[in-house]
C-alpha cells in the first residue's frame, strides 16, 4: 500500500478533512472581508482551496492569489500575478477575458475585475495567502487597498496569514495593519476535532482502502500532535508500514527534526515579547492556572486576558475549563520550547541534525531593540529601519517602538513592559528628545536602570545637533562614530551604515550573554 500522508504541500479533494464548521463560516455572504489567522502548516492554503472549490457552486468566480510569488511585495507584481489567475479562470469563466489587463496597480486590477464580473451579474471571492506581504506595500497604497476591498460591492475577500498581520489582541499590530483590517471580521483557524483528527489518522476518506491503527496508538498520536493537521501527518509519515498500518511510537518517532525546528521557529517569532514569556513559563512548568502565569508576569488582568486568549485562538496553548488550568497545545511544540529555551541541542536531534539546526540560523537567538524617539525625529526613525532591514529580514534582530503600541492600550504600561524585554535600547538623540517629559520620565528612566543592572544595552544614536552634556546617557559610548550627529553627514546613508556597524557588535556581545 502506498503511504497516503502528505507532509507539507496543501491538500484537496479527499486527502483534505474536517473543516465543516470554519468552512460554513467563510461561506457566509454576509462576511465581506474576512481575515483567517493561523500558523504555519495549520491548513490555511488547503482550506483556501477548499473553498475555492465550494463558492463555484453558489455562483462566485474565486480568484485566487498567492503572495508568495510576489516577494517584494510591489502593487505591479500583485496585479501582474493577479491577471495571471484571472487568465487561468477566464476558461471557465468567459467573461473575464473582457478585462483590461494593461492596469499595473493592484487596487485597479481588483476594480476592472470586479466591474467587469457586475456587468454579467456575477460576484467574486478573492482569495489571498501569505497576507502578511501586503505590508510590505506603501501605507498609501494599503489604504488605498482596504478602501478598495470594502467599496465593491460584488467581491468579497478572506485573506489568510499569521498572527503578524494582527488582530485587536495582537501587541504588535502598528499603523499599517490598523489601515488594513479596519472593520474586517477574525476567524482563527483551529485545530482539527477529535473526530476529524481520527478521520486523518485512519484515512477513511482513502480509496485504496483504510488504515489499519490501534486505539491506543491513535490516542498517542492525537496526544503528541494535539490534533494539528500538519503534526498528525507528519508523526503517520513516520509510522506507516506498507502493509497498511500504523507502527508502534518509539522515540525516533518522537524526535523534533530540523523541519519541525523550522516551522515552530516562525510561529514563535510571530509572537510579542508578553505571549513569548507566557509561552516560557509554561515550557517550565507544563501547567499553569491563570494566577500562577499572571503573577508570574506581573501583567495587569485587563490586558493580560488578551494575551492568553489571542494564544489560545492561534493554537498555542489549551484551556481545561474542568482544572481551571492553560498547558502548550501539544507534546511536540512544548518539547521545542522547553529544549530551546532551556537546553543546549534540540530534543531528539542528532549532532548532524543540530549542525543543520545551527547552519539554518533556527538557534541564532533573536536580539530585542528598543528604539526610542521623538516623533519630530520620524523620518530619522524611519531611514534607521530601513538601514536595519537586512538585520531584521534575517531574524538577527526583532525592533520595537511607540507607533506599535494599540489604541486603547494603557501607554506606560506597555513601553515599560517592551524596555523591560528589551536586550539594546536606542534613543535618537535630539533637543526635541531631550525637550520631551514622556521620554525622560519613562523611557530614559527605566533604560539606564536596565543598562547599570547590565541587563540591557543603552546606545545613544546622535541623530541632530543638541546640547547633551550632563544627560544621564552622556557617559555612554554613542553612535555614530565619534558622536558627530547624522545631520551633519553629507552623505546620510555612510552614518546610518556607521550605525548598523556599531550595533552589529553590541549585537554579538549580547548573545554571548
């Protein structure tokens, strides 16, 4: 018998299971726009295909299209990508060959196909992956894309991505994901039932005939891969016998390999320093009531609740409502936790495989940076990001400031709580910084606390020209080189790059910590 679990790619036809109760949701006509949070390797893709399929049957034209393919993110490679689909449905949907396809803006690609779908009453349903490349786009343009999602009448759109692109309970959510998702609806992808998991597990849905599995190994395997559809299979993979049946769980079958390593990595990084920390103290002590994770954190309740359900809702951890009690969601991603945040090689990896590990840059810990600033230092603010885009696209380094922090959100509390998680903090140095009561009472308070405790690294970056003498940061050693401000630089770009050079070092320093 062949091996019927697929490992990776997306699924359809009978190979996909479960799904009932999400899939009637995002066929509802009356969601508009709907955004489906999920992690990596959740069923995010398979069930955008599923539904694909399904909206065909009450008369939408679905169109879909994959972000991945357009990389850097560019209006005029989103639309170039979207004509392409459009092409491929245009043989099974005449009338889309009517459209002018010259548009090279994705905003105007979306209005032509939807006007032109009106004019033989027909409706779209455009499905997006890998939503998070949208902000990679201006935020011009993606206001201009929301505005364009919500305008039409006749389309109506599900974009899929990860806990990045944010909802309301996303500490990370900033400016550009506000304009994005203004007035969306939230589904969260879940783990498979019990009934679906077994489903999977036996392969009923297999023409070529069932798998045959004991109840007790069946029970393990839903233990171990908490009903994740990507962990089930990848977890049968390993147990499948030809002659049809699932062996025994021994402890190679158990082994977190470099590919699971991977995929647990990205949904980690996904996540703010708080779900991060919560995430720690579970690996710790593998069950925890809330005032046990709550004092722990020291977190007000208010807010705290938003992290623990947002956790919850993305698969990371379980409520027993019976104990009154949260553990990680399953055996195999609490193993990653506790061997990355507290052991030196992985669980169940080999020396050739944690080589590989090491090599993929899956150990390299990620470096928390502050930055603190004026908002009349934006634009200095924001040619540093820029500048820090390689360190960041490499997942050397994660960066945090105040235009992250959400509406509503309790100011002090949460610029505290990211210093506090901070391993560099870096204040734009300028008479507006220094003029300002916000920072000085907060910020710089609490980063020279961290920085003498040596719990952090203060760096001053001397952005203008400014009296600083007798400041608590002057004794620190500054950036750029010599303390000369980067708005005396001729050339912009060589003290930005001085800038990146410096931190790179302190960076190294900090990870021998």
């Amino acid at each position: 018998m062949r091996n019927p679990y697929i490992v990776g790619p997306w699924v359809s036809g009978t190979n996909f299971y479960g799904r009932e109760a999400i899939i009637e949701d995002l066929l509802d006509e009356n969601h508009k726009c709907i955004y489906l949070i999920g992690n990596r390797r959740i069923g995010k893709t398979s069930l955008l295909h599923k539904i694909e399929e399904e909206v065909q049957k009450i008369s939408e034209i679905p169109i879909f299209l994959d972000l991945q393919l357009t990389p850097e993110g560019g209006i005029r490679r989103m639309a170039r990508s979207l004509y392409e689909e459009v092409l491929r449905k245009s043989r099974q949907f005449p009338i889309l060959e009517r459209i002018n396809r010259e548009n090279n803006d994705i905003c105007e690609a979306i209005s032509s196909i939807a006007n032109t779908a009106k004019q033989a009453n027909l409706k779209i349903c455009l499905l997006i992956d890998e939503g998070e490349i949208l902000l990679k786009l201006e935020t011009k343009h993606i206001q201009r894309l929301q505005a364009t999602l919500q305008n039409q009448s006749n389309v109506r759109t599900i974009i899929a991505a990860s806990k990045r692109l944010g909802g309301q309970s996303d500490p990370d959510m900033n400016q550009k994901q506000a304009f994005l998702l203004q007035g969306w609806i939230i589904k969260y992808m879940p783990l498979l039932s019990e009934e679906e998991a077994k489903g999977l597990i036996a392969q009923i849905n297999n023409g070529h005939g069932q798998i045959k599995v004991g109840e007790d190994i069946q029970q393990e395997i839903m233990e171990l891969a908490g009903n994740h559809p990507y962990l089930i299979q990848y977890l049968c993979d390993k147990l499948f016998h030809r002659d049809g049946y699932l062996r025994s769980i021994d402890e190679r079958a158990k082994s977190i390999e470099p590919q699971l390593s991977i995929f647990f990595q990205s949904d980690f990084e996904s996540l703010s320093s708080i779900e991060r920390d919560i995430m720690k103290k579970l690996s710790d002590k593998k069950i925890l009531n809330i005032d046990e994770i709550q004092n722990h954190l020291n977190f007000k309740k208010n807010h705290f609740d938003l992290y623990l359900v947002s956790l919850e809702k993305s698969c990371y951890i379980l409520y027993k409502e019976e104990k009154n009690h949260y553990l990680i969601a399953n055996d195999f991603l609490y193993r990653w936790f506790k061997s990355r945040l507290f052991e030196d090689t992985p669980l169940g990896v080999s020396e050739d495989a944690t080589l590989e590990t090491i090599k993929t840059g899956l150990r390299v810990p990620v470096i928390n940076i502050f930055i603190s600033y004026s908002h009349k230092d934006e634009l200095y603010k924001e040619e540093l990001d820029k500048h820090l885009s390689t360190l960041k696209r490499n997942k050397e380094i994660a960066t945090w400031n105040v235009r992250q922090i959400l509406p509503g959100s309790e100011w002090n509390d949460v610029v505290k709580n990211e210093i506090k998680n901070a391993d560099i903090i870096l204040l734009l140095i300028s008479a507006d910084f220094n003029d300002s009561d916000d920072i000085w009472e907060v910020e710089i308070k609490e980063a020279i606390e961290r920085h003498h405790k040596k719990e952090a690294r203060v760096i001053p970056v001397y952005i203008r020209e400014c009296d600083w003498e007798g400041m608590p940061y002057a004794h620190l050693q500054g950036l750029p080189n010599g303390a000369k401000p980067v708005a005396l630089y001729k050339n912009k770009d060589q003290a930005f790059t001085e800038i990146v050079d410096g931190l790179k070092k302190v960076i190294d320093e900090r990870r021998k910590y």
